[in-house]
C-alpha cells in the first residue's frame, strides 16, 4: 500500500470525525470550512527548523537524488482565516533540493503510523510541519463554460501522461513581491501554461489541498478567462510552457458531470487523473452549487 493510500484512510477518518474536508483521490482539503473563497493576504516568515520527527524520518530514509537545482521556491508555513474574513497565509523562502528531497522520501520510505497521523493532522489543521514546495492549482473556465483539462506530457518530472484539471504551478520567492501571493502565482500560471494575458483572466480561490502522497500544500482557484474554449484551444499552442503538456481538452462546467468525471478517476478519454484533480473536480462543482440561486 502506497504513503498515499495510508494518508488517503487517515484522511478520511479525520473528515467522518470532523465533517469538516472533503477527501477525494489522492488529496484532501485542508483548513476549516471557512477558508473557502476568500481573498487572500501572504508574508513572508522565516523558514522554521526541522521538525523533530521530520529529521528522524530523513535520517532512517537517507539522501534522495532531486537532481538539478530550480529557482528559490516558497514552503507554507501556516494558513488561517483573519478575523476580517481574509485568508492570511505565511510563507518562507525554502529550496527545491529540500522539499522535493522530503517528498521522494516519503514516496520511497514509510513513516510510521504515528508520524504520518501528526504530519496529517498539522497540515489539515493549517500548520504543516513537514518540509514542501508551496504550490497554486487551477481550474480554467471559459467564457462559454467550459473546463479546461491538460494531460501532462510524456516526459515531464511529476505525474507524466495524467490529466490535471486545470494546471498545478509552484510559487517562487519573486511571487511574495505581490500583497496576494497566491493570485498573483494563479494568474502567472494560466499565462504560462495557456497564453492568457493576466489582465483577461479573473482568479477566484476556493480552498487549501493537502496532496496526500507528499504532504504538499496547494491553494486552490477557480480561473475565468475571456475567452471560448476553441479560442483558448488554439491561444494554448504558443504558450510559454506549452511543451509540457501534450493534450488540452475542455469538458462542461456542470456538477454532475464533473463528479461523474471524478468519480471515474477520468473515464475513458481523461484517466489517469491527476492526484488531486478528482478533489478540484469536486471543490469546483461544490462552489458552482453554492452560487447557485
């Protein structure tokens, strides 16, 4: 059994006590119910020390190759929601050989029941203890309502050949010039991997994730961008990071449909999924019920 499976049973054992997260795939939902769509406020903190248990656990694991060094990336240290109803989120300058390094651990190695329980616990709770890559996940509407779906290509480092609703980024230190790290890292993601212009694009957040076979943080948004599928379809080709991606194909923005999508871990045209898409799927079709009137 997968870190990911065993952090999946906890996860869900935590949300029949709490009712408070949804669970689904390989990823839960993190903070308490009210952090969803809010606007968001980051600064930057120190990066905290090693947690106890975390250093014993990479001590028995030993070194993990995470080959060539990225650009100065970001760690959540904590998240919450302020008394004026803004997500408030702590973020601290970390490296890509400490995070990615902490994570292929984990993927290689099994923690024992206890620390797993406290590393899951802490990061629901929105004060993740284990080392990671702060990172911003989106889904893509489309003017005439539509969701965007990419497959990751062939030879990308994470998850290749599976499908992500919508795009996944890792923020970098240069996103804390920005009062809302997380929209501005958002909105720099849609316009690396689709072309679309920031100023046509409107960022909406929704929740925390917690991706369950690493322990990672995510933010997640709901994007809305001026454009039809088939214009954004063809906009795509010539974007930055259009090499990373080897399908694009757009579904329709209904819940039912897209817990069906979910559910089926992607159907016959869309699987495999993603590790947390099948939770996008979900918190997206959740917020389209709330806007409901």
């Amino acid at each position: 059994m997968s870190a990911g499976d065993d952090l999946g049973r906890l996860a869900r054992a935590s949300q029949a006590r709490a009712s408070a997260w949804s669970v689904a795939g390989l990823a839960a939902e993190a903070g308490p119910e009210g952090l969803r769509a809010l606007p968001a406020r980051t600064r930057r903190v120190a990066e905290p020390a090693q947690h106890a248990s975390v250093a014993s656990f990479l001590a028995r694991c030993g070194p993990q190759a995470t080959g060539p060094g990225l650009e100065p990336k970001l760690r959540v240290v904590s998240f919450a929601r302020a008394r004026d109803g803004a997500l408030e989120v702590e973020l601290a300058p970390t490296s890509w050989e400490r995070g990615r390094g902490f994570h292929m651990a984990l993927l290689a190695c099994s923690a024992a029941p206890g620390e797993a329980a406290e590393w899951l616990a802490a990061a629901l709770a929105g004060h993740p203890i284990t080392p990671g890559l702060a990172a911003v996940h989106g889904v893509v509407v489309t003017r005439d309502r539509k969701l965007v779906l990419m497959r990751r290509a062939a030879d990308v480092l994470y998850r290749p050949s599976h499908w992500a609703a919508t795009f996944e980024e890792q923020m970098v230190a240069d996103d804390l010039v920005e009062p809302d790290a997380i929209a501005g890292a958002t909105l720099r993601g849609v316009h690396e991997e689709l072309g679309v212009p920031p100023r046509l694009a409107r960022c909406t957040f929704l929740s925390a994730l917690v991706e369950l076979e690493t322990l990672n943080i995510a933010f997640l948004s709901r994007i809305d961008v001026a454009f039809e599928s088939r214009e954004l379809l063809a906009l795509a080709r010539s974007a930055p990071d259009a090499r990373d991606t080897d399908r694009i194909d757009c579904v329709a923005v209904e819940p039912n449909a897209l817990r069906a999508l979910a559910e089926s871990g992607g159907g016959a045209s869309h699987a495999p999924l993603h590790p947390t898409s099948a939770l996008r799927l979900e918190l997206l079709a959740r917020q389209l019920e709330l806007a409901r009137p």
